[in-house]
C-alpha cells in the first residue's frame, strides 16, 4: 500500500517541486497543503492527482488535519508547529544556520530543528544553498553601463554553493524512497561552486552581449544607529 505523504507549503517553490516530483513518481499518495485551494498551483495537483488541504499555520488544528493518517511529511522552516499525530519520517529543508551573525531568521530555523532533534522525531534534514532563480529575482543583476550589469552579493573571493529549485523534487523523492540510509542525517545539497564573477562569466556567456559582472561589495559594520537592528550594511569596494 502506498505511504501518504504531506507536503506543506505545495504551493511554494519548494514544496512545489517536491509535491509534482512524488507525484511523478507514482509511489505515494500525496497530501498538498496549501494556503488557497483555489491557487493555479493547488489546482493543478488536485487535477494531477493530489488531495490538497488548506493549512492555516496559525490554527494548529489544520495542521493536524494535514498530518492525520501520513506516514511522512516534508517540509520548510519558515513555521513552527506541533502535531499529536505520529510520524515515521519528517523530511526538513533548511538554509544554512549561522549562530554566529545577526541572522535572526536563519537562527530560527537552527532553533526549530534544535527542537526536533531533542524530542527525537525522525527525520532527515535538507539544506539548501543559494538557489539559481535567485538571479531572476532578489538578486537579479542591476544595470551599471550600456549592457553591463552588476551582481551584489557580497561573497569576495570565496565560492558560493548553488542549486535550481527545480533539482530539490527529485532529491526528496529519493531520499523519501530510501529512509533506512536517510533518516536522522543531513544533507547540504550543492549543484556547483562558484565565485560570483564566474556565475556573471556563465551568465554573460548566454545572454551576450549583455556582460554581467560581480559588483565587488562587502559587508561592514554599521556606523549607524539607525541600522543597528540589521548590524550589517553592504559597501561597494
């Protein structure tokens, strides 16, 4: 008999993925829960096959709904919750956790999953680098010259892990399909390793003759009150 699988956030760019990639494959059954039953993403499981729930995750009673009968769930760490139903297998993505920067959302996640690891819920931790659709988006290189453009990611010399978004459904599937090897380890996922001048290289390479270039900022201390919640500003060098 095929497990249940609930994917929260399947209609997000993660879950998503992961969401179309189980389906894919075939061997589950596959619970999608979203934020709107009537999002094109949402709907377009349901048509595929999925039984999509709408999930509130400020009423802890959907989301044990979502999990009620699942055998595994996925999910991402933007949320905190609590479930009486048992799991035997909790598949969590994660960005990198840094400790010791003001990253208090990064914090949260290293805290959640702190959490997890101390009640002792199975699971295997996904952690994901820089996502390439990033550039089309929060990162989206900015005009500096007649087709020349700039990427502000203050990274210097040191290569920067990446992946598509598009490559995180068919990893969980697998690792879902093995929980024997998976389960309670941790896996940094990473599909290349490159300084930011060599991701501008590749991208000029593709959309000459527009030149893409790193920008060169770094991050300081801030001098100023005002950002002292965000300690960190960025300063072009």
């Amino acid at each position: 008999m095929a497990e249940m699988v609930t994917v929260f956030g399947a209609d997000g760019s993660e879950g998503n993925e992961v969401a179309s990639a189980l389906l894919q494959d075939g061997n589950f059954k596959l619970r999608a829960a979203v934020s709107e039953l009537a999002s094109p993403a949402a709907q377009h499981l349901q048509a595929s096959g999925a039984q999509t729930v709408v999930v509130d995750y400020n009423q802890t009673s959907t989301i044990d709904s979502a999990l009620r009968d699942a055998h595994k769930c996925f999910v991402v760490t933007d949320m905190d919750f609590n479930s009486t139903d048992p799991l035997s297998c909790v598949f969590i993505c994660l960005l990198e956790s840094l400790y010791s920067l003001p990253a208090r959302h990064m914090d949260a996640k290293a805290c959640i999953n702190d959490y997890m690891n101390e009640i002792a819920l199975p699971k295997t931790e996904i952690i994901v680098p820089f996502y390439f659709e990033n550039f089309l988006t929060t990162f989206k290189p900015t005009p500096s010259g007649k087709d020349t453009y700039k990427i502000a990611i203050p990274m210097g010399e040191t290569a920067m892990d990446g992946i598509s978004v598009k490559q995180i459904g068919p990893i969980v599937t697998a690792l879902f399909k093995a929980p024997e090897r998976w389960t309670g380890k941790s896996c940094f996922l990473s599909a290349d390793r490159l300084e930011i001048k060599e991701y501008g290289q590749i991208l000029s390479e593709y959309l000459d003759p527009k030149r893409i270039k790193d920008s060169r900022t770094r991050c300081v201390q801030s001098p100023d009150l005002r950002l002292q919640p965000l300690k960190l500003i960025t300063e072009r060098i």
